[in-house]
C-alpha cells in the first residue's frame, strides 16, 4: 500500500517511522528545504551552538509510553526548563512562584500563606464564573501580577487582547506556591543530544520512506491523491482552498545577534512581558546544552529576540483558538471527514495547540488507526 505524507514535522515523522514497520511505502513531502517542522535545529558553523531554528522547543512529557517511546531514538540530556521575566527593570522567576509573590509585593510569605494571599488579591476584582483568559488569570492570581506578567504578553504573542482569547491558555502556565523555578508541570523535561534533526533522522532510516523536500503538495496535487492513502499535516483551511474562511494563527519572526561573549544573558529564555519590548522573549541557546558548552567557540554566543505577527505573511504557527476559529474550523473538520482514504493530523492539520507530547500521541493514535484498518493488526 502506499501512502503520501504531507509535512515531515514531528507529526509526519512519527507516523512515517511507524507506518514503515508494516507493509506501507511512503512518500514523505515538505515544502521546505529540511525535514522535522518546527522542531528542526541546525549546529551554528560560526559558534558551534546547536540552533532551533523555529525558537525554543524543550520536550516535556507526562505520559510513561510516550516518554519511553521517543527516548529509545536517543539520549537526552537532563535540561531543566526555567525562565526569568524582565518587569519593570527587575528580574522576577516566572512562572509566578514563592520567589516572585515575595518580590514583586515585596513580602515574605511562606509557602502555606500563598493561596490565601492569592485568593484575597483575586476577590478585589471578584470574577466568579471566569470566561476569558484575562478573567482566568485574575480570578487565580489577582490584577496587578496579571497586569504585570500576562496582560501585555499574551498581547504581544497573540495580537489580541487576553479578554478575547479563552480562559485554557493559562492551563499551560503552573503557579507555584513554593520555590520550585520548573517552568512545567511535566514529569520529564529534556533535550535531545544530538539535536531533534539527528533523531529525526534515525526515526526515518527505513528503506520504505521515500523523502521529498522543497515540494508543496499543492503543487501536484492531483498526484499525490492518487496514492493509495494520504495524511495532511498543513494547513487544513488551505486543503479546502479556504472555501468556509481563513483561519487565524500567529506567526513569528526572530532576530539574531552574534555577542562576543560567553554568555551574554545568563539563562535560556529570559520573557520580556511589557508591550515597551516588540519582542516577547529572548533565547540563547547555548544554555540548552551545558555539556556541548567547551565544543562551542570561546566568547561568543547567539540570542534570538522573538517578535508575533498575524499569520497573512509568515508561516502559522499558532492556532488561534476563539470562538470564531473554532466555529470555522468545525466546518472544515465535517468536510474532512467525507474522506475515507485522507487524514489531517498535527497542530496545523488538527488546529490544536499541541506541544510535542501531544503532537507524538495523536500521531500514534492514526498510525493504530490505519494499521487497524489496513492490515487488521
Ligand atoms: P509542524 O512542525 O508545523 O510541521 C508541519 C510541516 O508541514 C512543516 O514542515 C511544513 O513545512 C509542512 N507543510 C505545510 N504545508 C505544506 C504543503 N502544502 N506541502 C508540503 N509541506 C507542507 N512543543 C513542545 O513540546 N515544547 C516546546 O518547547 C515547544 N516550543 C514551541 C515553540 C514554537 C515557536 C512553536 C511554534 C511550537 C512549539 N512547540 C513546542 C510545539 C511543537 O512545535 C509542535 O508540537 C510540533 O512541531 C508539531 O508538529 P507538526 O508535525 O504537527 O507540525
Ligand atoms: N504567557 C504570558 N506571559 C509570559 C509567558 C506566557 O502571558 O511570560 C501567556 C501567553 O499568553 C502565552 C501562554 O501564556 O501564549 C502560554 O505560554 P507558553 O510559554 O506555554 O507559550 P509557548 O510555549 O506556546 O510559546
């Protein structure tokens, strides 16, 4: 049986690796130059840092069977993901925990006095039946760390005001009540030693996957559906030539400086929440990996400041999940299911604002699906 994939994103890549180990033969197409979506990373030939070229992507994972799963690929090393905040001139840990109620309100609250602290700053605004993001956040946190952390933010990132956005985004961000700096919630949090393009490339070592690069699907359309089966891991308003409307995602841009020193910010990401910044956040990838730290060159290093825009001319990145999108994405989720021989998967396929584990589940979710349905097995 063959089967066409389009986009070899981590969605694609999966369900191509698994795929192969039956009796599939599959074309793998992306129209960019480099296979693994927005995950691809790239070793810098000037400064020897391993860069991601899309931002910073930092595998997080509750789930034992997918963390078993994508760590038999390869090593991880045992990064810890915590970011700082820049707010008012000052550096706070963010997500918000023990250390920056202290400092922000200046106090000196122990971890058993937090929720109630929280809870009265929250009634100030009394918001009892939360239904945005912006109502979320103050009914947890209260207004002024709200406003000093989020409010600008989530403008910058999403072009929307938070009171227009719903109330799950904030579901990503834990709130700590003691002095944990963890930015997740996650059990397990890691990189890739070698880069996620390296265990890419062993997840797509079968013969029976054929790789096609720099080919847009809608190119050759007509082609690549005489396959037997197709996935469709783009756009899914552009499979339907956008016949019920455009829907939203945001887009990024990033700005690169080379700084002749060894470590020009003293973390990975450092968040800049106040709209004064055009940019959200900077990363300097060099803290991703300590242990490649003496292979990268002497006093130099690299930031990426990170800068949202609305998607009309840039690639999506992030579906944008109100209402409306939601309504037109309903209609394009009915039309695609009056296929049985196409499949739509992933974050731009699926519109869904999946993180990697989530990314790695739905695509071994299909993979069952069609091997079920396929060969029985
Ligand atoms: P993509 O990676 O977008 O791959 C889709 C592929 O389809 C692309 O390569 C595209 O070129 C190709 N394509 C589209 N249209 C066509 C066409 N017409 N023809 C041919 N090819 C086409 N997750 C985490 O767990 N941790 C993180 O730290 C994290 N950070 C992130 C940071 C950013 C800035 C972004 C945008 C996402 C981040 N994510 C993170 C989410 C993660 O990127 C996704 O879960 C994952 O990449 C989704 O994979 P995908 O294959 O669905 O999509
Ligand atoms: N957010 C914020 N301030 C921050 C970091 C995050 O307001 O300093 C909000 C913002 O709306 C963002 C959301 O929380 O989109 C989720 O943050 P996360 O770090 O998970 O975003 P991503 O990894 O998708 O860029």
């Amino acid at each position: 049986m063959k089967i066409t994939i389009v986009g070899a994103g981590l969605f694609g890549i999966v369900l191509a690796h698994e795929l192969s180990r039956m009796d599939f033969d599959i074309l793998l197409i992306d129209k960019r130059d480099h296979i693994g979506g927005n995950c691809y990373d790239y070793l810098d030939d000037n400064t020897g840092i391993l860069i991601h070229k899309y931002g910073p992507h930092i595998l997080h994972i509750n789930d034992e069977k997918i963390y078993r799963y994508i760590t038999k690929f390869c090593k991880f090393n045992n990064y810890k993901h915590q970011v700082r905040a820049l707010y008012n001139d000052k550096i706070y840990e963010f997500p918000i925990n023990l250390s920056t109620i202290n400092n922000f309100y200046n106090v000196n609250l122990h971890p058993y006095e937090v929720l109630d602290f929280l809870s009265s700053e929250a009634r100030k605004d009394s918001v009892p039946n939360p239904q945005n993001m912006e109502e979320k956040v103050i009914s947890l946190i209260g207004r002024p760390l709200y406003e000093a952390f989020f409010k600008e933010y989530t403008t910058k990132q999403w072009g929307k005001n938070p009171a227009q956005l719903p109330a799950s985004i904030i579901n990503r961000i834990p709130i700590k009540c003691n002095y944990d700096t963890n930015y997740y919630k996650k059990s397990f949090n890691g990189m890739p030693s070698e880069g996620y393009t390296k265990l890419f490339e062993k997840m797509l070592q079968s013969k029976k996957i054929s790789i096609q690069l720099n080919t847009d699907f809608f190119h050759d359309r007509d082609y690549f559906l005489k396959y037997d089966l197709l996935v469709y891991t783009g756009p899914i308003d552009a499979f339907f030539g956008y016949e019920h409307g455009k829907l939203e995602y945001r887009s990024l841009r990033f700005e690169e400086e080379l700084h002749y020193v060894d470590d020009w910010q003293g973390n990975s990401v450092i968040n800049y929440p106040e709209l004064k910044y055009s940019y959200t956040r900077i990363c300097e990838p060099k803290h991703f990996y300590p242990e490649r730290w003496n292979s990268c060159s002497k006093n130099k290093t690299l930031i990426f400041k990170e800068i949202s825009f609305s998607n009309s001319s840039g690639d999506p990145y992030y579906p944008i999940l109100d209402k409306n999108n939601m309504e037109i994405y309903r209609k394009y989720k009915n039309d695609s299911l009056l296929y049985d021989n196409i499949y739509f998967g992933g974050r731009l396929g699926e519109y869904k604002y999946y993180d990697m584990e989530d990314t790695i589940k739905s695509a071994l979710k299909l993979s069952t699906k069609i091997l079920m349905k396929y060969t029985g097995r």
